[in-house]
C-alpha cells in the first residue's frame, strides 16, 4: 500500500508550535498589540495635555465657541458682525475656505487639461509654450507665486476711478475685480433647483442610451437633448418665478465701487495662484495619460476618417481619464491643504480665523484640533467621491 505523500497530512491539523506557529493568530497579535500601542500613546499625550493645561490654568473645552468674537471679517459669504460668536466666526472661514478650493480645483482643472493637450500639440509654438509654461510654474515655490499676484493685483492695476473695463459693467482694478449680477429673487433660486434638475436628466438619458445602444446595437444622439433639457428647464424655471430682469451693476460711490459682486484682491490672488500652480501639474498628468493609450488605436481611427478632435475626445481621452484620475485626486487635496497659504496674503479663510481665535482666546490645542478636523475630513470627502467616480468609470470584466 503506497501512500501519496502530499494527503498523509491532514488538512486540519494544527501547526506545529500551536498558536504561535500559526501565521494568521500571530498577525492578529500584532495587530492587537499595535493598536493597544496607540491608544496608549494618544492616552498619554491627551492625559498629560490636560494635566499642563490644569497646572497653568488654562481653560480647556469649546464652550469659547459660543462667545462673542469680536473681530470683523472682510469677505464672508454669509451674514456676519463682530457681535457674532466664534463658531459663527470659524464657520465663515470654512466656507471661504471651500469656496476658494471648489472653484480653484474646476478651473485648475480646465487649464491643466488645455495646457496637458497643447503641449502634445503638432503646432510647434504652441507645445514648447505648454511646455514653458510646466516647467516654469511648476519649480516656482507656491508661496511666491501668490505674493507675486497680489502685488501684480494691489500695486499694477489702476484705482477705481481708472479702473479698466473690459466689459459694459465690468470693472477691474486694485480693488479687485467687480461685475454685474441679477437682483436677488426667489426666480433665481428655482432656476438653480431647475439647473440641477436638469443635470440629473441629463444622467437619466445618458443611461437610456447606453442600455438602446446594448440592446439595439445603435447609438442614440443625447447632444440637442441634453442641451435642451439644460436650456429648458432653468427657463421654465425662471418663467415660473416671474421672469425677473432686474441687474445689480456695480457702480462709482466716493472712493470705491458698490454693488454687482466684487472679488477681492485677497480672493483674486489666492484664486489665480492655485489654479496656475496646480494645473502646471495636472496638464503633466494629463500628457503622461494621453501617451499612455496604445498609438495603434489612434492609427486606426486616421485610417478610419475621423479628425484629430473626434479622436481625442472619443478615443483617447476616455481611455486615458482611467489613468488620470489617481493621480489628480492627490492634486486635489494639494488645492484643498494648499489654501491654507491664503493668510500669507490676508484672505480671510479657515487658518486666518482660527488663528485670530487662538490669539483672543488663548485655546491653542482646540484650535489646533479643529485645524486638523476641518482639513482632514475636507480631504476625506474628496478623495472619497474621486474614488467613487474612478470605480464608476473602471472597465469591468464580464
């Protein structure tokens, strides 16, 4: 009787050494004894903070969050005076924080993109001046850039009697950039409830045509569609409310501009030094991306007919967006912790208020706690939602 060597052992018999000699209960136990490593550490650390705090009498906790501030904000996007309490203070510079990243990542964004296809361009001016622009922004520390801005903006650009005006209504000057906007109505509101409406009808019919085109075989235009829906509910909207036409322009008052809506030089500053500093390194990732994708493909579709627009936008880009969006994501939390430089230049955003705060209050740690809390979960919540899209968008075997 032979015996096959390898099904003499038995399956299920424990290892030798017992547990220990188990390689699954001896990653438990480290796990086990690093996290016990940790929370003694934050023990310790958060113990003794407060055992320093109590010794020098300070006071600890965030019941200063529901004191008066008393300081002055200089652009807020809510209601606010120096009346207001901390929290209030703290929750104005959040949103001037996340005002400033929303907008800077979809502009950063576009020009990353533009300048990342010009510099694979044929047009030999045109890609050696992408190409000027990369390496030049790119080794310029972001600090200087938005000093550079700033002073181009307050010290450059006229005063408001002399201020260019590019458009009717538009004016720009050291005082910022100022331009007309509709007068406040509730119209408005339900035209923007009727623009986001449309953009999820817009989804709706991109997924009806993808299911025709794998049941047909046919592609659908959904281009006027889409469009149409886009038009023609904010419209209908905006018909409902009342069809207001009134504009808030802004206008010559003593020394200065009023009305219409004024980017400050702070704002403008902070603005145009994320969007250059960041798009030199997305327009990189887009290139790399682009150079990625197979050049047999894009032979095929030449020997095809079609153009060198429909093949970037039908061929390669779709494919290369799978490549890009990893490392964009990073550039986007980049924009987001990057804005943090805006005290540098007065803008009043998360890190100049609490850092006023600290200074009234004298609360450093929880200060700081709310310092890391914000950037953190700000973050958290964009690399959480380009993780969703690059996984709606990866090709899924079947």
């Amino acid at each position: 009787m032979t015996v096959d060597p390898f099904t003499a052992v038995s399956r299920t018999a424990p290892p030798r050494g017992g547990w220990a000699g188990d390689p699954r209960y001896r990653a438990l136990a480290l796990q086990a004894i690093a996290v016990a490593v940790i929370v003694f550490v934050a023990w310790y650390l958060i113990s003794n903070t407060i055992a320093n705090l109590a010794r020098a009498n300070v006071a600890s906790g965030y019941a200063y969050l529901g004191r008066e501030a008393s300081f002055g904000i200089s652009e807020t996007l809510i209601d606010y005076a120096p009346n207001d309490s901390y929290g209030r203070a703290i929750l104005v510079g959040l949103l001037n924080t996340l005002k400033v990243s929303v907008v800077g990542i979809v502009l950063a964004t576009l020009l990353g993109t533009l300048v990342g296809i010009a510099r694979l361009s044929s047009n030999w001016l045109l890609s050696h001046v992408a190409e000027a622009y990369v390496e030049l922004i790119r080794n310029i520390p972001l600090l200087l850039q938005l000093l550079f801005w700033y002073t181009v903006i307050t010290e450059t650009l006229p005063g408001p009697r002399q201020a260019f005006r590019p458009l009717p209504g538009v004016f720009l000057s050291n005082r910022g950039l100022a331009f007309p906007v509709p007068n406040a109505d509730p119209a408005w509101s339900l035209a923007a409830a009727g623009l986001l409406l449309a953009f999820v009808g817009c989804f709706g019919v991109r997924a009806w045509a993808r299911r025709r085109l794998a049941q047909t075989g046919r592609p659908v235009g959904i281009l006027l569609p889409c469009l149409g829906i886009l038009v023609g509910l904010p419209a209908l909207a905006w018909l409902i409310g009342g069809a207001p036409t009134g504009i808030n322009m802004p206008q010559m008052q003593g020394f200065n501009l009023v009305g219409g809506v004024v980017c400050t030089p702070e704002f403008t500053a902070i603005l145009a030094g994320l969007v250059v500093y960041t798009a030199a390194f997305i327009a990189e990732i887009v290139r790399s991306g682009i150079l990625a994708v197979s050049h047999g493909q894009t032979e095929a579709a030449t020997a095809l007919g079609l153009t060198r627009g429909q093949i970037l936008r039908l061929i390669t880009l779709p494919q290369a967006l799978r490549l890009i969006i990893p490392p964009v994501t990073s550039q986007y939390l980049n924009l987001a912790k990057n804005s943090s430089l805006a005290v540098a230049i007065g803008y009043p955003d998360l890190v100049s208020v609490l850092n006023t705060t600290m200074n009234q209050t004298g609360q450093a740690v929880e200060n700081v706690v709310l310092f890391m809390s914000v950037y953190l979960t700000i973050s958290l919540a964009i690399a959480a939602f380009m993780n969703w899209y690059n996984a709606h968008i990866a090709l899924v075997e079947r």
